[in-house]
C-alpha cells in the first residue's frame, strides 16, 4: 500500500499582505453559473493545487485570475502589476510547425522590456539563458519547438515566465498529456522555483501530487469545497463532495490517498 507523506508546510509569514485577494467571485456563463461566489486568499510562496472535475470551472477560475474574464460579480484583488504574472496554457496557442526556436519562445518574456520592433540586447540573451537554465532546458535552446516533447514545452513556457520575471505563475494542467517522468521533472522544477519565492497555482487532477507535493489545496466544484492544508482538504468527506461516489480512499493516521475515477460535474448542486 502507497503511503504518502504530505509536504511540509511552508514557514509563511502570515502577516504579509495577500498576492491574491478574491470576494464573492461570481462567473456566470449565459445564464450558467461556474464560480459561485468564491472568496479566498493566496500568500506569496503559497504552491497551490486546484483540483475537481471536469466542469468544475478550474479553467474559469484561472482565466478570472489573469483578467481574461470578468466577474460578473464580486473582484479580485492581485497584489502585483499584470506583467509579472506568468501563464502556461493548457494548448498553448502556438503553431507548433512555425520554424522557432525554444529560446525564441523565451525571448517572447522579455517582449515588454526590449520594446516594439527592437533587437533583444545581450542582457536579454542572459536572461533567457539563465531561466533555460533554471528549468534544465539550457541544452534544449536552439531546438525548434515543435520537436519538443509535452513535459518540455511546458517547461520552456515556464522558463518564457521566468524571463518576464513572473512573480505568480499560473498553470493550467500542466501534466496533462506528460508522461510520469516528465511529470516528475516538470514537479520538481516547480518545486525549485516555489523554494526560490515564486507563487504557483495551477490546476490538475493528480490528487496524490496534490497532496504530496503542494502546500495548499483548492477543492472547486463551481462552489469552493475546501481551501488550505492538503490534509484537511483531501478527505473522504470532501472528495466524495466534489467527485461524488466514484471516489476510493484510504487512511493511514492523519494521511490521505486517493484514486479518482474523473467524471464530468454534471448538475453540480447550487
Ligand atoms: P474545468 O476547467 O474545471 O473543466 P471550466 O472552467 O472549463 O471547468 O468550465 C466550467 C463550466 O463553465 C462548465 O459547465 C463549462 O461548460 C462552462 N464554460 C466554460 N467556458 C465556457 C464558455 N466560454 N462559454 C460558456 N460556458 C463555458
């Protein structure tokens, strides 16, 4: 039987101001509510899973959080410019045929700074290195895009983040599609950038990394479940509340793990 422990939690500082700040946050899709009324806070150096089915509006929440949607009620506070928001889509719009290179994809973080219709300088070029570096893609730099595996384009779009200096990084279901071992590089950079100061939140269905590997849990199901510790969100109760029966669980004192049968949040109750 798999025992997992669950991470530490991390030292916070629990007088520092929000990152993010969300009131009563209410989308409502042509007459279809998705987020009803969420209100939470994410700290800086918070590593935040968000976990429910398919449905459940993670993608919304996301996309409310980046300001590509807009409340039709309540607000959300971020405590940092726009610019310094990192995002990895989940099919990144991106030509995958298109002749660029993984540093070229990098270059594009540095996009602001360099200025329309300008060459990127040297000091550019030395940060798109050194975040290549930090996600273990240095080598990968000239290799053209589309010739990457999923794990590594995921990687090279978060090193694009890290060369636009993101402070947040948002991701939505990174390991989609990633094969385990990608998936256990892609984490463990992840984790390196979080013990380095970088906010993460993202969404995925992995429940065992959820527990194992991230300091806070949201558990959505178009109402917010449970938020915080990985151990009081991830019970029996909650999961059989947004996954419904389908859920398999055991204990092992205060630990969770779990294996989910996904299905669609289909009448997800008001
Ligand atoms: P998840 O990411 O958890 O799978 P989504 O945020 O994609 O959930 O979807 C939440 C709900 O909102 C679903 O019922 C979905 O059908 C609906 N929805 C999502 N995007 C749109 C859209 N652009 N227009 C209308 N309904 C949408």
């Amino acid at each position: 039987m798999a025992i997992l422990q669950a991470k530490q939690a991390p030292l916070i500082n629990v007088s520092a101001a929000p990152l993010i700040q969300a009131r009563d946050v209410t989308v409502v899709y042509n007459g279809e509510t998705a987020l009803d009324r969420l209100t939470f806070t994410v700290q800086p150096g918070d590593q935040v899973a968000i976990i429910g089915p398919n449905g459940a509006g993670k993608s919304t929440l996301i996309k409310t959080l980046l300001g590509f949607i807009r409340p039709s009620s309540g607000a959300v506070n971020i405590a940092i410019p726009r610019e310094r928001i990192g995002y990895v889509a989940q099919n990144e719009a991106v030509d995958w045929n298109y002749p660029v290179t993984v540093q070229d994809v990098v270059m594009m973080g540095c996009a602001r700074r360099i200025g329309w219709f300008r060459p990127p300088r040297r000091e550019h070029w030395d940060l798109v290195h050194a975040a290549l570096e930090r996600v273990g893609m240095a080598d990968l730099r000239q290799r053209q895009i589309g010739e990457l595996s999923g794990g590594q384009r995921r990687r090279a779009f978060i090193a694009r983040a890290l060369a636009q200096e993101a402070e947040l990084l948002i991701l939505d279901e990174p390991f989609s599609g990633v094969d385990a071992s990608a998936q256990a590089s892609l984490m463990d950079v992840l984790d390196q950038l979080n013990a380095g100061g970088l906010t993460i939140l993202l969404s995925t269905h992995d429940l065992d990394l959820a527990f194992a590997r991230f300091s806070k849990v949201m558990a959505l199901r178009r109402h917010l479940i449970a938020f915080g510790d990985p151990r009081a969100v991830l019970t029996a109760d909650t999961l059989a509340h947004i996954y419904g029966h389908r859920v398999m669980t055991w204990q092992d004192g205060q630990e969770v793990a779990v294996f989910v049968d996904e299905h669609h949040c289909e009448n997800c109750p008001d």
